[in-house]
C-alpha cells in the first residue's frame, strides 16, 4: 500500500477540471478529495485536516477570496493555490497579500501544476512582511529609497536611491525550493509585468519552478553572480537580488504587496 505523504482539498464548480486535476496527480503520494462548491468545501473541512488547497478564484455562490477568508480562518496553516484567468491578475495577487501561498494562472501545464503543490508541501515558513531585505521603518512615500515590498512567498523589491528596483527572491521561496542548480533571468532591455514570470528557477531535483515579479519594469541589470552561482541564493538573503529594472506604475501595484 502506497503511503500518503499528503492531503489535498480540491474546489471548483466545473467536473473537467477537478477530473483534470485529479489524472495529474494518479499515482502520487496524495490523497485528494474534490468538490464542486465552496460551501461543500468548507464542509469537507470541518471533519478533514488538509495540507493544501486548490481552488478557483471565480466560483457562484461564493468567490475566491471569501472562500480564502473562511480557509484560513478555520485552518490558518492550510496553503491555498488560487487557479486564475487573466482578468482577475490583479485578483490573484491580492489574494497572496491575505494569505494564499500562490496562484496558478491558466491554461497550465500538469508539470506546473504538480510543481507548485509540491513546493506547497514542503514545510517552511511564509512570507508574513519584508523580511527578506534590509530596510528601515519609516512614514515616507512608496518611492523612498530602502523601502522594500514583497510578493508574498515568491519576491521583493526594494527602492534604491536612484528610484530603480531591485528584484530579489523571497527567502521562504527558496526554503520551500531546496536547492537552487539553475536561474534562468530575462534579458536586459526586457520588459517584465507583475504577476508575469521573471525567472525559472530549477532545484537540485530538477524541478522547475517560475517566481513571480513583484512589480513592472524594464530590466536594466541582471545579478551575474546568481547565474554564474545560483546555490549562492540559498544562503545569506541579502545577496539574493536577481534583477534591477525602471518599474512603471508603481504607485499602482504596491497596492497588491506587502511591505
């Protein structure tokens, strides 16, 4: 008999997808227990403890974010993956910054799927404010230089002098990851937005996994010695920047971070 390494909780109001997701995971060392409602969800919760959920931001009867809201306060240590459309981007993000561990934007692929459930299972801790980069508290504008933002569990950005960015990894993205054997960045002169892909990070047991940027830019800069040394990232947090880009509407998107 397989042993069972851990619970999933799986919500959606349409029967492909919980079908869908369901094949992805034959065979592995989850049991899962799918619904087609919020509601019966939050049922399924009052007599199972689960490890992780999946479900849809976009549901009847119940959004994502109240669904979010009544996950995390019947189980604060549950981590829920919001599955999102283009349109609710913005949605998706606001969703991390009260408490969702990530979000996975469709159409997806099951490899993508598979890999953000299983760094969902690994046990480190979250992203709870900016502490992955040094900053002082202060009152000031959101264009001060140090003051620093984070995509919960995925990045930071931090305001320097020149009123550029620096793009870092989050620590507790890396401590869910393991061991970093490979980053791919994007190239200087390219534009990155929020929410959108900015590196592919592949850990020591090939996995790959896509961090999220934490805001829009430019790119200006790449970090040489994360490319040439990515296990380098695994360590002290301050030499975790990847990339430095001229953002634009930032007063706009660090209302969707933390800081």
């Amino acid at each position: 008999m397989m042993e069972i390494t851990g619970k999933i909780l799986v919500v959606d109001d349409e029967e492909i997808v919980l079908l869908s997701i369901r094949k992805v995971f034959r065979g592995a060392k989850y049991e899962i227990d799918t619904v087609q409602s919020p509601q019966l969800g939050l049922a399924m919760m009052e007599s199972r403890k689960y490890d992780v959920v999946i479900t849809d931001l976009m549901m009847p009867g119940m959004n994502g974010m109240e669904f979010l809201e009544k996950v995390k306060t019947m189980d604060p240590a549950v981590r829920v993956i919001m599955i999102t459309g283009y349109a609710t981007m913005r949605t998706a993000l606001q969703s991390m910054r009260r408490g969702a561990f990530d979000f996975l934007a469709k159409p997806f692929t099951k490899e993508e799927l598979s890999n953000i459930v299983h760094r969902a299972m690994q046990k480190g801790p979250l992203s709870e404010a900016a502490e992955t980069a040094p900053q002082e508290i202060f009152e000031g504008g959101v264009l001060d230089p140090g003051r620093v933002y984070v995509l919960p569990n995925h990045a930071w950005a931090r305001i320097e002098p020149d009123h550029h960015v620096l793009i870092g990894i989050d620590k507790s993205f890396l401590q869910t990851v393991g061991q970093v054997a490979q980053i791919e960045l994007p190239e200087i002169g390219e534009n990155v937005s929020q929410g959108g892909g900015c590196a592919k990070v592949t850990s020591s047991d090939e996995r790959t996994y896509t961090l999220w940027c934490p805001l829009s830019g430019r790119v200006l800069e790449v970090n040489k010695k994360a490319l040439a040394e990515p296990a380098s990232l695994s360590g002290n947090h301050r030499d975790s920047w990847l990339f430095k880009i001229d953002p634009t509407g930032i007063e706009m998107e660090v209302e969707n971070l933390l800081t």
